[in-house]
C-alpha cells in the first residue's frame, strides 16, 4: 500500500512507489515482448512457465512441467538446449511438446 509522503508516494516499507511500479512495468513489458516474439498467449499460465523457463534446458523444463512420457518424442538434439534456443529453431516437434496443454504434468 502506497502513502504520499512529502511529495513522494512510499509504501509501508519506505519505498518510492513510482519506482515499484516502474520495474514492475519493465518485467510485464518484457514477459509482453517476449510472447510475440516466439508467438505465445501471453495470457496463459503455460506462457508464463515457458518465459519464466527460458534459460532451463529442455530436459530440466520436462522433467518440472510436463509429462516425462514426452521425453522419449522430444528430438535429441533439443534435450540439451535451452527452452528459448529450442523455441527459436522453430521445429514444430518441440514446440508443440513445451507449449501444448495436454503435455503438462498434474
């Protein structure tokens, strides 16, 4: 919760909350830019797993978010790769078994 404090909104902490609010505006911004670039629904939870997980390697992202029966269809030369370095090949394979939702461990 933000006050006015001189001139200044700080929260109960101390905190400038212009500043709060700009950072927080920079990281829903860049989760923003990176679902159109690798043409996902910001919207969905699974996005926000995917961009959350881009520097995870592949095999690391399944093993936490999805069904581990999709190992054996992941193509080999992906299980090693990071999340955003698969998504930016472009093969379909591997797209659809990190995006899907039929995928996802419950």
């Amino acid at each position: 919760m933000c006050v006015f404090d001189s001139n200044v909104q700080v929260d109960v902490f101390g905190l400038d909350c212009n500043k709060i609010e700009s950072k927080i505006d920079d990281v829903d911004n860049s989760k923003i830019f990176l679902a159109k670039k690798y043409k996902l629904n910001i919207n969905s939870p699974i996005t926000q797993q995917i961009i959350d997980s881009l520097d995870k390697s592949v095999d690391s992202f399944i093993s936490t978010y999805r069904k581990s029966s999709i190992r054996a269809e992941v193509p080999s030369e992906f299980i090693n790769q990071t999340v955003e370095e698969a998504l930016k090949n472009g093969n379909s394979t591997i797209r659809k078994l990190l995006t899907d939702g039929r995928f996802i461990k419950k």
